[in-house]
C-alpha cells in the first residue's frame, strides 16, 4: 500500500484516538460530579437534626440512660442531651433576650435530646419509623419528637434530580461519541478499503482480517481512557485548592471508588473502539466490487 495511505491511516487513527480521549475525559469528569454529589448528600443527610423532648415527671438519671440507648441505635449518628436551660439559652441568644422573655415567658422548655440519623436512614420513611419506635418504647418518659418533613423532603428530592440531570448529560456525550467516534473510525478504515479487498482475493479468512484492526481498537480504546485519566488528574491538581474535584483522586478512602470509574471509562473507551470498528469491518468485507469504487 502506497506510503501515503498508511500515513493517512495513522493520522486518522491519532484523530480517533485525541477525539476519543476528549470525550471520556468529560464523561469522566460528569462522572466524579455524581460521585461528588452522593457524598455532599450523605454529608447535609447527617445534618438533619431530630430533637427528642422528654416529659417534665422524668428523672435526670432516666433521661440519660435513654440518651445512651438511643446513641446505640444503628440508625443513629450521633447525640447530645440539651437541658432545658441551655436551650433556653440557645433561644435568648438566637432571638434575642428581650423578645424571647416576651414571647415565651412561662412556657416550658422541656429537656431534649438532639440527635441526628446515619446517611441511609436519614429519609422521610425511616425517620418516621423511627419516631414510632421511640414513642412505643418510651412512652412514659418521651412526650414528642420534632423535625423538619420538608427539609427531607427538599434534601431527597434535590440529589434525585440532580443525579438524573447529571446521567442525562453523561448518556449525552454517550451517544454523540459513539456517533463521531464511527463515523471517525469508518473512515480510517475506508482508507484501507482495498487492501481489505486484496486480503480477500488471496484467500484470507474474515477473521484474520479483522484482526489487526481490533487490536488497534482496543488500544485506541485504552489508550484513550489513560489520557482521559490524566487530563482529569492533572486537572484535579490544578483546582485542588479551589474545588472539592481534587480529594475524589488523591485521598486514600476514595482510591476504590476512583479505581472503578477509571476502569469504567477505559471500558467505554474500548467498547465503543471496538464496537465500530468491528461493524466498519463487516460493512467492507460484504462490500461488492462495484461499491468499492462508487464509495
């Protein structure tokens, strides 16, 4: 094959390869903003406070045995005991001493328990159900549990749409590099269109021709995901002090999960190489003698 060809063959498959890499690199990046998000959602769950009030009859010392019970519940994260003077004086301070001894001179402030849920059992379903454990078991001692439904509600709802938004994106940029990518490739492959055909006059087998071209799919493939994957860190470098991008790669408790989208993105990167080189292919060896020149 004359010299330019093979040249050309090459260009087209640096192309493939820099175009590939460019798309993974964005995938990747729309995939570490979901795994960004679930973590700032696991983090503002275990925010939400529920506070526990006691009744007024119940002793000192049985208030803390059940703060101690409660603390080990599995559902729970953590808590801290509020005496009613203290949260008297959490009132005074937040409103305003003045208008906090207007407002509330002579209502009880009962003592409480502050408490909040681990991540997975900080829903509207769980924390209700935990309510209903703990007046069931504590009836005597517990006159109510107070919190926020809408800020669950706001919370649960917000990462359920983010995330969909987020995966929108991602099967987006999906679909437009599967659609460049083939054309790409189908074209890198119509350069060697004749020598595919002179292979086939010679008595190769279709696998045998295909061969050298899947394996310069997969390589292309991974070749593609590991440029994606240093963009990205590089990139994280340069933003670690301005964005929370950075502590996805470098810290050692999200190595695992970091591990798994790079080995997801380099299996996308191959699968789509592959994919449409494997179809070009079957597409050239059906081709008839007339087409081949008409193409």
């Amino acid at each position: 094959m004359p010299k330019y060809r093979k040249n050309r063959y090459k260009t087209t498959s640096f192309y493939v390869t820099i175009s590939m890499a460019f798309i993974l690199f964005l995938i990747l990046i729309f995939g570490m903003a979901i795994m960004q998000l679930d973590k700032i959602y696991g983090q503002e769950k275990e925010k939400i406070e529920v506070d526990v009030f006691f009744r007024d009859n119940t002793k000192l010392s049985k208030m803390n045995q059940i703060e101690k019970e409660i603390g080990l519940d599995y559902r729970v994260n953590s808590t801290v005991f509020v005496p009613k003077e203290k949260a008297w004086e959490a009132i005074k301070n937040e409103v305003g001493g003045d208008f906090a001894k207007e407002v509330l001179d002579g209502v009880p402030i009962p003592n409480s328990i502050n408490l909040t849920l681990k991540k997975e059992f900080a829903t509207l379903d769980s924390v209700q159900l935990f309510e209903k454990n703990l007046l069931e078991k504590y009836e005597d001692q517990v006159e109510e549990i107070s919190y926020s439904k809408a800020h669950f509600e706001t919370i649960n709802n917000t990462f359920y749409y983010g995330i969909w938004y987020v995966l929108g994106f991602c099967c987006i940029l999906i679909i437009i590099a599967i659609i460049l990518i083939n054309n790409t490739i189908r074209l890198a492959i119509f350069s060697k269109r004749f020598l595919i055909r002179t292979m086939q006059f010679v008595g190769a087998k279709h696998s045998f021709i295909r061969k050298p071209f899947l394996i310069n799919a997969v390589v292309q493939g991974i070749t593609s995901g590991l440029i994606a994957i240093i963009l990205y860190i590089l990139l994280s470098l340069v933003l670690e002090n301005y964005s929370p991008i950075g502590e996805l790669v470098f810290k050692p408790e999200n190595l695992k999960n970091n591990l798994i989208v790079f080995g997801i993105i380099i299996s996308i990167g191959v699968l789509v190489s592959l994919g449409s080189t494997y179809f070009s292919m079957k597409k050239y060896l059906r081709l008839s003698q007339d087409k081949l020149y008409k193409l």
